[in-house]
C-alpha cells in the first residue's frame, strides 16, 4: 500500500504542470455559432429550405462540424422537428439544408434555428453545443392574394401507398365546409381557427390524370387542387444480354408496371459498365443495345438503373461474351424428293466468331401430329423425313444453337409441303334404310365421307356394285360422284349383297358391304321402347349381349329429328361392346331423339333389338292443354284434354296440374292451396299419370262460378298457364221445382183451411146427411115385434114404393112372399123390377121412384154395387113372380121372414139394405127402360123407407156383372 501511495502522488506531480502549461499555450474556443442566412418554402417539392455559415473559420482550415435544427409550426414552443446534420465546413461557406414536410407549408406559420458543435478529432476541445441561432420564421399565407379560401397541396406528386395531408384555408370563419375526395366525403381536423386539416392514407393510383380532391364552401363554391399518384416502380426482372454476331450485345429486361403508370413522366433506364465505366441512356423500356470493342473484352459487368422522380431501382449482371451467343436462324429451308410417304429437309446455318458445330433441332407438324429430331451439323445441313401421312400439309422448321457454350435457340426457319396422294386405306362407314313396299323393295344407302387420314386424297366418286344372291345375274354398278353421301334404290323381292367403295385418283379404297334378306325384318315392329337419359356428354346407353354369331352392333339416330330430311346418324360397335355414349354438337334441350340399337349377323344382315328415347335435356312444356268442359251438373263436371300431344313437347309429361278457383276460402279434398306468380291463390290437384287426360271436379256449389286451367309438367317445371276458363254450375232439380211446389202446396192448404171452415156448407151441399130410419118421428108408432132390440118401420105407417131384394154371394134359394116358390141365382140372369101401379087403369108415367143402397145399415149390401129402377108396363112382369099379395099382407110375409132371418143369421152377420125412393137408375140399366114409359104423378119430397134384413137380398152380381132384384109397388096408392 505504501508503495502503491508513493506512486500515485508521483503522477499527481507530472500531470499538473502538463495540463498548466498547455492551458496558457492553447487559446480559448472560439464561439461558433451558426447564422441563418435564409429560409425558403419550395411548394412544389414541399420542402423547407435553409442557408446558413458559420463565422469566426479560417478560411483555409476546414472542420468537421454537426449541426442541429429544430423546426417549430405556429408558435415558437410547439417543435415538430428536431434533427442533425453533418457535414465539412470552410471560412465562409455557406450551407445549404432542405426538410420535407408532411403539412402542406402553406396552411402555417413555421419557425427555424440551429445550432453547431465542431466533430473533429483535430480539436477535441470544441466538442460543446454552441449558442442557438435566432427563431427564423416563415409565413406565406399572407402572399397567398385576395381569395378569401386556399386548399393546399398543389399538383402534387407521391407514390402508390403513400400518406398525403391536404389542408384547407379561410380567411373568414367559414363553417359550413365540406371535403370529398373523388366524390367521398373526407372529414378533418382543426389546426386553427381557420385551417383544418384532411389526412389520407395509403393513396391508390386511379388514372393519369390524377385523382381529385376538392372542398364546398356553403354547398356553393367548389375549390379543389389534383393530387398525381405515380406507381412504385419495379426492380428489373429477368435482366441478360446476348449477342448474335459478336458486334453488338442486346440487352432485355421486365419492367414491370406499364410506363403510362409513372407520372409525370415514364421510368428512365440506364446501362452502366463497370470495367469500362461507359454508361448507355436506353431508348427503350424492355431493350438496350451495347457496342462490343474491339479490345477483346470477354468478361462484362452490367449494371441496370431505373428511376422515376420518385424513386430508383438497379440490378447487374455478370457473364462472359462467348457464352451468351443467340445464333441467326437458319437460311435457305428446302424440302426435296417429296413422295406419299417421305421427304428430304435441307438448310445453312450462319458462322458466329470461333463456332464450328451447332446443335439444331428439327420439328415436323402434320397429322394432328408434332415430332422432334435433334441433330449436330456445320454449316450446310440435311434430314430425312420418313413416315409422313399420304396427301397431308406439314410444316418443317428448324433452329439452332451454340454446341460448345448452349445458351439460347435460335428463333425457327421453316417450309411447309404436302405429301402425294395414295389410294384410300379404309372402307366406307355404311348404313342402309329398307322400305318393304308390295313386290319390291326401296333401300337407301348411306355412307359417311372417309377422314383425310384414311382418304389419302381427294375422294372423286363413290362405286355401289349390287350382287343378287338368289338369282344368277350380272352386276349392277351405279358410280356416285362425290361428295354425295346417300344413294336410293328399288329392288325387287330378292336378297342381295351390296359393295360400296371410295375412289380416288390412285385408287380404290378396300370395299363395306351390305346384305338386304329376301324377307327383311320390318324395323318398326313392336318394340318396347325405353327411356334414357340425356348428360352434357350425352345419351348413355346399355343393352343385352346377344348369343352366339354377332359381328357388331350399330346404333342409329337422328340429329333433326323434326326435319323431313332428319340427318341420320349411326354408330358402329364391335361384338364384345355392349355399352356406348352417343354424343353430336346437333343435340339441343328440349328436343326428343329417337335411338334403335341393331344387331349384325355374320352374315351381315341386321336385326332391331331396343329403342330407346330421351332427352339431352329436358325442359318445361312449351304449351298447355286445351281443356273441353262437359257433363255439367249442379255440384260436378268434367275436365277432358284428350287431343293434348305428349310426344311433342320438350320433356316427358309426367301429369298434370288442374288449377281451380273456389268460391269458397278452403279447397276440396285432394286440392292443395297455391299462390301462383300474379299471387292469385288456386287449389291444385295433381294428376300423376300422363295417359289420364279427364278429370271430374266434385264437390261444388250450385248457381256458383269457377275458374280453371290445366297445365302439364315435366321434371323441369309446369307448361305455361293456359287461358282462365270460367264455368258456371245449374241450379239443383230441388231448386229448380222449389218455386213450383211451394206456391201448390200453398193453395193446397189454403183449401183446406177454407173446406175445414166450410165443412159443415160443404157436407150438406156435396153429400147431405142421410136420415137414420131409427131416428125418425115415425118410429113413436111403431110397435115391437117377436125381438124387441129390433125396430122396423110399421107397414101401415110408411108404405114404400119399390123393396130391392139383393141376394148374397152362397148361391141360396129367395122365397117370394105368399107364393112357396124360390128362385136361384141362375134363374135370374138380370135385374128384375117389379112395379105395383096405381088403380087408375089409364097410367102411363114413369115408376114412382128409384132405390139405392144405405150403406149405413148394409155394408155387405155396398160390396154388390147400384141398383136402379127401370119402370116396366104391368103387362111386363115376370110371371115366375106369381101373383103378388096385398101390400098389407106383403108387408107382414116380409116383416115374418125379416124376423126369421134374424134368428138364422149368425151374429155379426146381420145387415140392413136401406131403399131409398130419391135414388135414378143405374146407368147400365137405362138400356131396358121402356121407349114410352108411363108417366105418374108427383111424389112427396119425401118418401117412406124401410130397412129389409140381408135374407130377403137378392144375390150380388153374377159373371156379367148384372144385379138381380125385385120392385114392389102398392096399386092402390100414389105419394105426392
């Protein structure tokens, strides 16, 4: 420790007279501050320029100095920038310093000082911030003129991507102002009371003309300034140089973006050479061009320079001349010795400097075909060309290149030329179509052009030798010129083998044929037809293999199947092929197209084996069916469309839809309620059979309106909506009589109410009441006889003009009073009346009264029917009726036997006829009255009845229908 104090005392020692002596040696610093020259504002560039020196310098000492600015913008302590800057400086030197600034300089007030501090290593000692220059300001509103509003930049110019501030001026307080930028409104800041400020970022380039910026000013006055977007330029790409001819180097490149997008002005390009330090000002945007020396400069070094106002971009390149050689195409391209099948190609390749041997590549295109032959030459060349296709055009070129150093083909040299021709290779494609008609036959003959491959020229005619094979013949040769593809023919009932050949100006193509049978097969036989399915490749279809001898099959069509003239088409397969996709640009939507599938025998006869149909693809149908209304009832009728074709439409109907209005809200069952495109609402039924072309629409109201139409659909949607329809139901049979039946059964009961009220008027004027002999006044003096319950009139106190005896159905004998004797019924065949007439010998009138019958007291007498009175002369009686008692006596035999009777008749079998002396005779007797009838006297209104038991009636009416009856009448007293 003591030694280590030692020590650091000795070197306190040394070091103070040192640093004594050099501050009396060295003057002090000088102070350096610097002074502000001039400030400046560039608008265009929109930068701040400034200019200061620094006093108190040797003129010839120079120092490396810093110097420090701060800029401040309106007031002196609001400092927006703060920076350094380095540089040498001498004696009086005047500095020069921009600062580019974002706010457009002329929205504000800025302000500007600096200061220095000596960075060099000479003078250490000066190493300390000098004093700050005075505040330097710069304002140009106040220059701007007498416009009372500015926006601010003007014209200016910034990259794609770049930040722009764009500021707005008014010298009054302007608040209704608005900002667009091409049309969308841009909303700002406040810097002051009267600037404010519009900050966009990451800019686009719109167009060369510059994108728009503007303000209103009380959606009156527009002020607004163009602001110039220029794309970012590119580095070059894909930068090399070459040369042809040892003489000149052509240098290319990508630029990139399109010069039109660099504005003001397009990118500039630069060649620079660093060996050489020579510099090339390109002409062009892709391509310079650079003068090899003589010098035998091998080795270059480019370097590429693009720039814009903006902004500069380089590449370079480093390579030796010798390896970058592009040699000349290829001169003098000949084809030689051209045959069918082969050819020679001859060509000169151009010397470049030192090279020998080239490497040249050979392309040949033909046939749909590209081949490729590489090959080493010198200068002169030849190559032959083998295998080439009869009568086909090919295009021979050639290139070549450096064999040494290979850096680049050369660009192509060719000749084009076209083969010989050579007989066809193929036979025909052939078809035929048979029609059998009585006694012959008409067969068509198709054949499709042969392919330039196989034609090995120009078809001239096509030879069609027809062969009967049932009958010994010569040939039938028929020529068809060219370019016919179909030839008819009539033949008669036989088979036939038919050859079909191509020809040409060398030859004949190998031979197609065709065997039409004696008995063909009818082709539109009954076949199941089936429904296939068109693609956007096309129809795919299948069918069953067939056993045992079959060649092949064909499948044939037509590609205008609604044309007379259809375009058929056929498609050839082998026998192992059971499965093909038929394909034709003629397919379109909506068109139905027909396929048979044939087989072929090995004795090349066809058969039909399936038909099929389908669809490329299906539309909507074209049109809707046209619906006829019939049995029309008042709750029902019937939809029938039977003239509706489903084999013309676009698709394949699947049924139908029947659209129909009700009166009523909800739809009838079955219906489903739909809302058609003019949102009426219809209820729907849907048919799902195709074949069913009638419907019946139940359930309706009478005297009620209905709407209608029917479409069809497909898989693809409804055929178009026919016209709307009306129908109108009847009114019902009940309806209809309604009004008939009410009006009668009205008056019905208005009768009956009246007859009801009247009925006693009615009784006695229609059918008066008949007197009940039991009640009459007359029976106070009748007397009781052997039966006391019964009571009969009293002969002597109520005479009768006439008794009808009217038997009873048993064929019984009728005794007739006084006399002993009886009669049956045979004995009388028809009635029979008896008269008793009056004293008077001079009588002539007509009998007294008429009798009927009192069903009150006989009903068994009312099932025998009428009786009547026919009035007889006295002369005329009936002798088997003897001579007749006394009425007195009369009356009391009757009176006897009634009692009688009465005993005799089983109970309940007791009746009583009732004589009546108003009654007329019945109209089938009137016959037998006689021609000059006695007339009598008048009657009494009214006469004496009686009651007689059924035992003394006579019997009911025979077969004949005649009544057998007996008339008594008094002699010996009249009653008026």
């Amino acid at each position: 420790m003591a030694l280590f104090a030692v020590l650091q005392t000795t070197f306190l020692l040394v070091i103070l007279p040192l640093e004594t002596y050099q501050n009396k040696v060295l003057p002090e610093p000088l102070p350096l501050t610097p002074e502000l020259l001039n400030v400046s504002i560039d608008s265009a560039q929109q930068c701040l320029n400034l200019q200061w020196r620094v006093h108190n310098l040797d003129n010839h000492q120079e120092l490396k100095m810093v110097f420090q600015i701060q800029i401040s913008r309106i007031k002196t302590a609001n400092i927006i920038w703060v920076g350094n800057y380095s540089t040498s400086v001498k004696g009086n030197q005047v500095l020069h310093w921009s600062w580019a600034s974002e706010l457009p300089l002329e929205c504000a007030k800025h302000s500007v000082r600096i200061r220095s501090v000596v960075d060099d290593a000479k003078f250490p000692e000066s190493r300390f911030w000098s004093n700050w220059s005075s505040w330097e300001e710069i304002d140009v509103r106040d220059s701007l003129g007498h416009d009372t509003f500015f926006v601010f930049p003007r014209d200016k110019l910034v990259e794609e991507g770049s930040n722009v501030t764009f500021c707005s001026i008014a010298r009054n307080n302007q608040n209704n102002i608005s900002c667009y930028l091409e049309g969308e409104q841009v909303h700002g800041e406040e810097l002051d009371s009267n600037v404010r400020t519009f900050n966009l970022n990451n800019v686009r380039f719109l167009r060369i003309k510059g994108t728009n910026f503007y303000c209103e000013i009380n959606q009156e006055d527009i002020i607004g300034v163009v602001l110039f977007v220029s794309k970012v330029i590119e580095e070059p790409k894909d930068f090399s140089c070459e040369t042809q001819d040892f003489k000149t180097l052509k240098c290319t490149w990508d630029p990139g973006s399109g010069p039109e997008s660099f504005i003001p002005s397009p990118a500039k390009y630069t060649l620079f050479e660093s060996f050489s330090q020579k510099k090339e000002v390109c002409k062009h945007k892709n391509w310079c061009t650079w003068q090899v020396t003589q010098d035998s400069q091998e080795i270059y070094n480019f370097t590429l320079i693009a720039e814009t106002n903006l902004r500069k971009r380089s590449v370079n390149i480093l390579f030796n001349l010798s390896h970058r050689v592009h040699p000349m195409p290829p001169l003098n391209v000949f084809l030689e010795n051209i045959r069918a099948t082969n050819a020679t190609m001859t060509w000169m390749v151009l010397p470049v400097g030192k090279i020998s041997t080239f490497l040249c590549q050979v392309e040949l295109h033909g046939a749909g075909k590209v081949i490729q032959h590489n090959i080493s030459v010198k200068v002169d060349a030849e190559y032959f060309l083998s295998k080439l296709e009869p009568n086909t055009e090919y295009l021979a070129q050639v290139r070549c290149a450096d064999a040494t150093h290979f850096w680049k083909w050369s660009e192509w040299s060719g000749q084009t030329f076209t083969t010989l021709e050579a007989a066809p290779s193929e036979a025909p494609d052939v078809w035929r179509n048979v029609k059998s008609m009585p006694g012959y036959y008409i067969v068509t003959l198709f054949w499709k052009p042969l392919s330039q491959f196989h034609a090995n020229g120009k078809i001239l005619f096509y030879n069609i030798a027809i062969e009967n094979l049932d009958k010994a013949s010569n040939l039938d040769l028929l020529s068809i010129p060219a370019p016919a593809t179909d030839k008819e023919v009539t033949l008669a009932q036989y088979s036939y083998q038919i050859h079909i050949t191509a020809n040409n100006s060398v030859g004949t193509s190998p031979a197609s044929i065709i065997v039409i049978p004696g008995d063909p097969e009818n082709d539109t036989e009954e076949v199941k037809v089936e429904r296939v399915k068109g693609t956007e490749d096309g129809f795919s279809m299948s069918w069953k293999p067939q056993s045992g001898d079959a060649l092949g099959y064909v499948v044939e069509w037509c590609d205008h199947p609604k044309d007379l003239l259809c375009g058929l088409q056929w498609k050839k397969l082998g026998a192992n092929t059971t499965s093909t996709v038929i394909s034709s640009d003629a397919f379109r939507p909506g068109v139905r197209y027909c396929f048979r599938i044939y087989g072929i025998s090995t004795r090349r006869i066809t058969y039909l084996l399936e038909k099929k149909t389908g669809y490329s693809q299906e539309q909507a149908p074209s049109d809707s069916p046209s619906v006829l209304v019939s049995n029309l009832t008042s709750h029902s009728f019937t939809l029938s469309w039977k003239n509706y074709s489903t084999e013309s439409q676009h698709g394949f109907i699947r049924g139908y839809h029947v659209h129909l209005k009700f009166k009523v809200g909800e739809c009838s069952t079955g219906f489903e309620k739909v809302h058609n495109p003019d949102d009426s609402v219809f209820c729907k039924y849907k048919i799902e059979n195709p074949e069913q072309k009638i419907f019946t629409v139940e359930n309706l109201q009478p005297m009620s309106y209905y709407e209608f139409f029917v479409t069809s659909y497909t898989s693809v949607g409804d055929s178009p909506s026919g016209p709307l329809l009306k129908v109108r139901t009847p009114d019902s049979y009940f309806r209809v009589l309604l009004p008939i039946i009410l009006p009668m059964i009205f008056c019905v009961l208005l009768v009956m109410m009246v007859c009801s009220l009247k009925s006693q008027w009615m009784k006695e004027k229609c059918y008066p009441e008949i007197p009940d002999p039991y009640k009459s006044s007359v029976l106070s003096v009748i007397k009781s006889k052997a039966h006391t319950h019964l009571t009969i009139m009293n002969i002597n106190d109520c005479i009768p003009d006439a008794l009808e005896v009217i038997n009873k159905p048993e064929g019984r004998k009728i005794h007739f009073f006084g006399t002993g004797n009886s009669l049956t019924e045979t004995e009388f065949p028809k009635p029979v009346y008896l008269y008793i007439l009056p004293t008077e010998k001079n009588y002539s009138g007509p009998g007294p009264c008429v009798c009927f019958e009192n069903f009150t007291y006989s009903q068994a007498a009312s099932d025998s029917g009428s009786c009547a009175h026919i009035p007889v002369s006295p002369t005329a009686l009936p002798s088997p009726l003897g001579v007749l008692n006394p009425p007195e006596n009369l009356l009391q035999t009757l009176e006897t036997n009634y009692i009688n009777s009465l005993e005799e008749t089983p109970t309940g079998e007791t009746t009583l006829n009732y004589m009546s002396q108003l009654t007329s005779p019945l109209s089938e007797d009137k016959e037998s009255l006689p021609t000059n009838p006695p007339v009598s006297a008048p009657h009494s209104e009214y006469k004496m009845q009686m009651a007689l038991p059924p035992g003394l009636a006579l019997p009911p009416p025979i077969e004949n229908g005649s009544l057998s009856s007996v008339t008594l009448l008094h002699q010996s007293e009249q009653y008026r």
